[in-house]
C-alpha cells in the first residue's frame, strides 16, 4: 500500500489542543525550535503559546483549499511531509505556486508528489484521439507538491512550487 503524503496547515492554538493535550497531530515553530507531536501529547513547558506558530494535520486531498484559486498563492503557511517521512516541503504564505492543467484523452502522470521537473523535463503526457502523444514541460524549475485528480473524467493539475 502506498503512503499518502502528510499536509499540515496553520491553525490557532485552540484547533490543535484542548488544554495542554494535542487534540491531532500537529507541529509547534517557535524561535528555531521545530517540534512534532502526536494526538494525545503534551504541550512542552518551554512554548509559550502567544510566540509559538501552530500546524495541525490535515487531510492531504484537501490542499487546493489552502491555495488561492485566482492568484495561485499560498493562503497559509503549510508543510508537505513525503510518505518517507523524512523529507518535508515547507510553504509559506503568499508564496505563488504554478497550477499546470493536464488534459487529454488519455493523461499519464510521469512527475510524482516530492518530484522535482526542471524547464527540460515532461511532468506528464497526453495522448490524443488520434494517438499522438505530447509531453508537458513546466515554464520554470520546481517542486510537485500536489497533483489535483478530477474525478468525472482523467485530467489533473499539477500544483508546482517554482525555484527561485
């Protein structure tokens, strides 16, 4: 069974605990100190909640609601943790993300969540009625952070955070 990748989200304080115990998974940011915890931890002493930034576990499949749909822009700050549970993507808010529609008769997916593309590389390909088959390449060096599947028919986005 493949592993989904872990979103997490910024919330308020209240959303990740009920009273000093974690209510869901969540990561505390404060200063330089990164901390992870698991539904039912306690709060560390040393956080103080009025410095510290809140992330809370999110259904991964809802990420496009974190994503402005006319400006593409990071509505909060989030982090995407690969099944491999090591390697994270950090977003931040406002950062602009590409979205590249996939449509075709047949879409195939070649780029995976956690993939980086460069300009040169397909990210995916389309095939015709006909039988041709165009290879999609990004406008710009990136990072797949998410691939939005519609359900009534095969096409995807691709939400691609670009390099700098």
């Amino acid at each position: 069974m493949e592993k989904l990748p872990q979103l997490f989200v910024e919330a308020e304080f209240e959303e990740c605990f009920e009273g000093d115990e974690a209510k869901v998974d969540c990561i505390i940011i404060q200063d330089n100190i990164e901390i992870r915890l698991q539904k039912g931890q306690k709060l560390p002493e040393f956080i103080d909640v009025k410095k510290a930034k809140f992330l809370r576990k999110e259904i991964y499949d809802r990420f496009h609601f974190y994503v402005d749909k006319y400006e593409h822009k990071m509505l909060c700050d989030a982090r995407i943790v690969l099944p491999d549970r090591r390697t994270e993507i950090r977003l931040y808010e406002g950062d602009e993300l590409m979205l590249l529609p996939v449509e075709g008769f047949v879409s195939t997916i070649i780029a995976g969540v956690g993939n980086r593309v460069r300009k040169s590389d397909a990210f995916a390909a389309v095939t015709t009625k006909k039988g041709e088959v165009h290879y999609l390449k990004p406008p710009k060096n990136g990072v797949v952070v998410y691939i939005d599947e519609f359900t009534n028919r095969p096409h995807y986005i691709y939400y691609i955070l670009p390099e700098e």
